[in-house]
C-alpha cells in the first residue's frame, strides 16, 4: 500500500513537471506613442538572441504587421512556451516593409524594443530587450521612439 502511494504521487509529481514545462501561453504586446495612423507597425518576437533584431525573417519565433488604432497597435502571438524573449518593432509609415533612413544613416520611422531597451550607436542588445515568459499570459507594453519628428 505504501508502495502503491509512493509510486502514485512520484507519477503526478511528473505529470505536474511536465506539464508546467511545456505550458503555453500567449504574449500580448501593445505599442504606445505613435505619431500618427500611417502604414502599418511590424512587430517581430525573437526567443534568442541570434539574429536580434536584424534578422527578424530568419530567425524570429513570431512576426505580424499591424494596423494603428487610436494611438496605438496591438498583436498577440499564441502558444508561446515559456522562455526569454525580446521584441523588436517598427512604425513602417510608407508600407515598404523596411526601415528607412536618412543621408545620416539616421531611422526615418518609428522603432521600438521591449523594456524600452535603448542602444548606443545601433540597437540594443538581446539581454537588454528580453523578459522572461513563465508560460502564462503576458502582456508587453513598449514605447515607439522617433529618431526625427
């Protein structure tokens, strides 16, 4: 009997591992401070650090583009396990789907990262962008910046 017992809580112990392992959740993220409802914003989510935030096609666990409403957009990506990630994006205002940028090299349009990480001379680094996902809903709020008004 005591055996029995053992053996049956030593299984729901696992089960119970296993499942919180394995938990998905979605990541809401909503992008505040946009200068106006031109184009569309893109939205790239990234779950390491290869490729961040460059890359975004090759090597992003979830991208969408967007519409703008009353200030703001919004996307949800679904079924996400948990982990680190960081999100990059960018208020493509000309619907061209890159960032362009002046004789400077400067960003014409609007960008943005999760934590509002900042870079210098350049993006900011994976560790400064990403938030660690427990496997439960989460919702991401992020600033756009604009280089030039």
């Amino acid at each position: 009997m005591r055996n029995r017992l053992f053996s049956t809580l030593v299984t729901a112990g696992l089960l119970l591992t296993s499942f919180i392992a394995s938990a998905k959740g979605s990541i809401t993220v909503e992008i505040t401070n946009l200068r106006n409802a031109k184009g569309h914003v893109l939205i790239t989510l990234y779950d390491k650090a290869d490729g961040f935030p460059e890359k975004g096609a090759k090597t992003a666990a979830g991208k969408t583009k967007v519409s703008i409403q009353n200030g703001k957009a919004t996307a949800t990506f679904d079924n996400m396990p948990a982990g680190n990630y960081a999100i990059a994006t960018m208020h493509d205002e000309n619907d061209n789907v890159k960032m362009d940028f002046n004789i400077l090299h400067m960003p014409k349009e609007g960008y943005g990262f999760s934590n509002d990480a900042k870079g210098t001379m350049g993006p900011p680094s994976f560790k400064d962008a990403s938030f660690a996902h427990n496997g439960e809903d989460k919702k991401v709020t992020l600033k756009m910046t604009y280089f030039m008004d």
